[in-house]
C-alpha cells in the first residue's frame, strides 16, 4: 500500500515518511534514510521527519546522528511525543553516555508507561553502565506487563543494521535477565 501510495503521490512528505517506515522495519535501511531524507526535504518543519532520522539512525548505530535529528523535531514540535526522548536516550546508550541515556529513556517513559522500546533500552542501558541491580528491577516490571517478552522476541524483530550492534544490545539484555 505504501509502494502505491508513493505512486499516486510522491511529493507528499506523509507518504515519504510512510515508505521510510516501512522499509525500515524491512531491514532496508538505505532505502529507509532516503525516505526519510525526502520526507524532510519537501516539508522542512516536518518534525516526524526528523523523528523518524533519528529513528533509522539509532537502528544504524549512528547515535550522534540520532540526538541530533531528534532535537530537531524537538525544536519544530514542541508538544512532541515519548520517541523523540526515547531516540536521544538511544543515542546516548550507543554512544556510552548512560547517564544521559537514562534521563532521557525515563523521560520518554514519564510521556508514555507503555512505551516498550523506551522499557527495553532503559534496560539494556543499566546493564551495560553495569547498574545490574537496576536493570533486573526493570526486567521484574516488565514481565508484570509483558511476560511473553525475550531476548529473541527482540533478536528477530527489530531492524538492526549490523549483527554487531544486535548482538551488544541483546548481551545487554541477557546480562539483565531477560528470558532467552
């Protein structure tokens, strides 16, 4: 549907941000970025388009990218919603910055309790900063909520762009107790 949309309307930046999407969660993240790109190329105040930048680049490993696109659409939207937090607290866990990671995941989550990614990299976060104590606590809450969750729930669903990146992120999880 989003292939056809395009088709009918290629100059709409709603449709462009919708094949970014879409191709990102296809795992292909080039076509992805350039959707993105034209999304925000046709309308420049178009802060999902920026939000979703930040998105591709936080999949892609690019977490300075990430911040910076999102605080872009922080900037354009200021009623803006839980993933643009969550896409600077990204940037900051691949980055290493956890301390800012943490404000910025906690945030996102004080916008939307069930923001699950905002949940799982909250997570992964702690485990990596070596805050394990923290990062068990939060695998505690989630299987109140979500008890079906795993490791490899995450493994295969979420478009990483690199084995490398997935792997850390899933070594993080295990670290913090997350079912296999």
């Amino acid at each position: 549907l989003v292939r056809r949309a395009a088709a009918l309307d290629p100059q709409s930046q709603e449709v462009q941000w919708s094949v970014g999407f879409v191709s990102l969660f296809r795992s292909e993240h080039d076509a992805a970025l350039a959707a993105a790109r034209r999304a925000v190329e046709l309308a420049p105040s178009y802060a999902d388009g920026y939000g979703l930048l930040a998105l591709i680049s936080n999949w892609a490993g690019n977490g300075r990218d990430a911040i910076r696109y999102a605080r872009q659409g922080m900037e354009l939207d200021p009623h803006y919603t839980w993933d643009y937090p969550y896409n600077i607290g990204r940037g900051h866990y691949l980055l290493g910055d956890h301390q800012e990671a943490e404000r910025y995941l906690l945030e996102a989550l004080e916008r939307n309790p069930a923001a699950l990614p905002a949940q799982i990299f909250l997570i992964a976060n702690y485990a990596r900063w070596g805050r394990v104590d923290d990062a068990e606590w939060e695998v505690s809450q989630l299987a109140v909520t979500n008890p079906e969750i795993t490791v490899s729930h995450f493994s295969a669903l979420w478009p990483f762009k690199t084995d490398e990146l997935r792997d850390r992120t899933m070594d993080d999880l295990r670290a913090a107790g997350l079912p296999e």
